[in-house]
C-alpha cells in the first residue's frame, strides 16, 4: 500500500520553505488543523519523524531532510505530466506566470496583459517578481514560465531558451551628507570598507546567491528591491551601484553624488528567457508579444525613479 501521496509531500515540502505549520497553511489555502493531521498521519504511515518541533518552529530530521529531497522530484514530475496533459486537450496552459527582476516594476506589462485576456480568458496569469539568481530559479521550478528582464548569464546546465534585451549600465552613488561623498579621487576597498553597502538580496532558495559589488566582510543592508535600495541610499544609510537612467535623475536633482570607484561594475545585461521544449499557446503569444515590443525602452522606463524618503 502507497504511504505517501503528491499532497502530503507538497505540505512538506510548504512547511519546510516557510518554517512553519501555520505559515504552510497561509500559502496552501488550509487551516493548521490540516497540515498538522497530513504530517501526523505520514510520519504514522512511515514509521519515522519526519519534523523536529521547538514551539511553533519546526526543522526537518534527517528522514524528512532526504524525503523532501526525493519527495521534490516527485512534486515537479506530477506538475509537468500535469501541464502537458492540460496542453495536449486544449492547446492553452490553464495557467501562465511571467516573471522579472524585482529591479523593474511589475507593472510594465498592463498593455500586454489587457491584449492576451482579450484571446485566451481561459488562461490564468500571474506575474511574479524574484531578484538576481532567484529569477533564473523561478523559470527552472516552474514558479515562472518566461522571464522577461532576467539579469545576467543563465546558469549552467541549460533547459531554457534566452535572448538578450538591453544592457544597462551602472553608476556608484551615495547621498550628499554621506562620508564618502567627500573623498578625493576614486575610490578603492579602503575607503567602502569602513561603511555600509546596501544591497538587493538574491531570492534564490537552492541556486548559489550572488552578491554583485560586495568586499568580504562588507557591513550590508539587504533589501528586497532597487526601489528600496534607492531609497535607503537616498536618505545615506548606506552606498552602492545603481542602474544608470534611475541614478542620473537624482545626481541631476542634487539627491546623490556619483563617485569614481577602483573598482565599477560592468554593464548588466537583460535577457528574455523560457523553458527549452515548452510550445503551449499563451507562451508562444507571450512570447511573440515581448519579441515585438520595444523591451529595452520598456525596463529602463520601468525603472525605480527617485522621490525623497518620507
């Protein structure tokens, strides 16, 4: 007799990214009653413990560590074989996510989502946002299923498809109070080493973090997007590289101050990016839309823009 079900694995695998039962039942749509029945009743079926509990916190053992890795295979095969039966009988995806960098807004795409209701209402969508490596991650989890204005080379390994967008540049900044917006001349690991960066914090959960433009031992500040960024560097809590269009805007108001660095950052560029083999219908109009749109006019508009911190 089979123990363990899609569903079970699924709570687990919820409880074990979120940290707790009662934050698995927030993402699940379940009440705690339930997800703490379903791993009662799996560790009973199994024999093992699969949880160790210290009060409402609770961490995999070292079964339910190499269930969850096993058990997370299982969970992505059941939602492609899921995906394709969906495709095969008609043709659009149930569902459709389009993800970006939390570095533009997420509202870049009202025009296009407007234009795909008006031919595909039975497909769902959703438009998800991830940071640095996180993005790439997202596409290969299927947690979305094209990327537009992904950062960077993609990992290594394949399974995706990607074609570049734009580049865009990056300045080094700090606000006009700030000690280092004094400094003569360029500035070298010395002078940043003595103050806080501010950095956007990579949302990948099983790929390597990158940290672009940090020292090792570097006193940093992460927050979840540019916009953020920009702001806490405004108001001088902190300095670091930001992309071009939106840092001009506030040298130019007097908001910040460019400086030299020993060290800049190169150009970053943007991709367009789906899963290799995928050839459903609302990714192919997703796809052709964002091929016909001017997307390198569309990141750089979409851009955080500076305002003074309230």
């Amino acid at each position: 007799m089979l123990r363990l079900s899609l569903e079970a694995l699924q709570i687990v695998d919820a409880i074990d990214r979120r940290g707790s039962f009662s934050a698995a039942g927030k993402e699940l749509h379940r009440v705690p009653s339930t997800i703490s029945y379903t791993v009662g009743k799996l560790e009973d079926d199994l024999g093992v413990q699969v949880f160790e509990r210290n009060g409402p916190r609770v961490v995999l053992t070292a079964a339910g560590a190499e269930l969850l890795k096993e058990g997370r295979y299982l969970l992505k095969a059941a939602l492609d074989l899921e995906h394709r039966v969906r495709r095969v009988a008609s043709g659009w995806e149930t569902e459709l996510a389009i993800g970006s960098d939390s570095m533009f807004s997420a509202c870049m795409f009202f025009e296009d989502v407007t234009a795909f209701y008006d031919v595909a209402q039975q497909t769902r969508l959703r438009v998800v946002q991830e940071a640095l490596s996180g993005t790439w991650e997202a596409l290969l989890d299927r947690r979305a299923d094209l990327l537009v204005g992904v950062a960077g080379d993609g990992p290594a390994g394949g399974g995706y498809v990607s074609e570049p967008i734009c580049k865009i540049g990056f300045v080094f900044a700090v606000a006009p109070h700030h000690p280092l917006a004094a400094v003569e001349g360029k500035l070298d690991r010395s002078h940043l080493q003595q103050y806080r960066a501010v950095s956007v914090a990579d949302s990948a959960r099983r790929m390597a973090p990158r940290t672009v433009g940090l020292l090792l031992g570097q006193d940093t500040l992460s927050v979840p997007d540019m916009k953020t960024k920009l702001q806490y560097q405004l108001a001088g809590v902190g300095f670091g590289f930001l992309p071009e269009p939106c840092a001009r805007a506030a040298i130019a108001a007097g908001l910040l101050v460019e400086k030299q660095v020993a060290e800049p950052k190169p150009d970053e560029t943007f991709y367009l990016a789906w899963r290799t083999g995928e050839n459903g219908a609302a990714l192919n109009w997703w796809i052709a839309r964002m091929r016909a749109a001017k997307l390198a006019e569309r990141l750089v508009q979409h851009l955080p823009h500076h305002a003074l911190p309230g």
